[in-house]
C-alpha cells in the first residue's frame, strides 16, 4: 500500500526555503508520506543542494525530479 500523503513542491533556486519546507513534514507524527520536488531548472540542482541539509528520515521519503 502506498503512503497517505503525497507532497509535490516545485521549486527554483531556493533551497533554504525548501529544505525548511521538506524538514516540516517530520512533524506529521505517524502520517505515512513521500515527498516529490520538481526541480524548475534550478542554477545548481536543488538535490545536491539541499539533501544534505534534510532530516533522515524526511530524505528517505523524498524523491527529486530535474526539469
């Protein structure tokens, strides 16, 4: 079964705004969710930039698409 929730953010060139909005979600307490970010031809892809900064486990359920 698939998760509960499903987040998309699209994002460009803010990555402190998304990695503040993807670490939100680790506090939807038992809420099974994943997280998609599109990626709106950011200057430096936004997976580079911001996986680093994300909680484990919300980096865990994220998945980034580049467009």
């Amino acid at each position: 079964m698939g998760p509960e929730l499903s987040v998309c953010v699209c994002t460009r060139n803010r990555v402190d705004a998304l990695v503040r909005c993807l670490n939100s979600l680790r506090h939807l307490g038992g809420v099974e969710y994943e997280a998609v970010v599109v990626d709106d031809a950011s200057d430096e892809p936004a997976e580079a930039a911001a996986r680093p900064h994300l909680d484990a486990a919300v980096a865990a359920r994220t998945r980034f698409v580049r467009h």
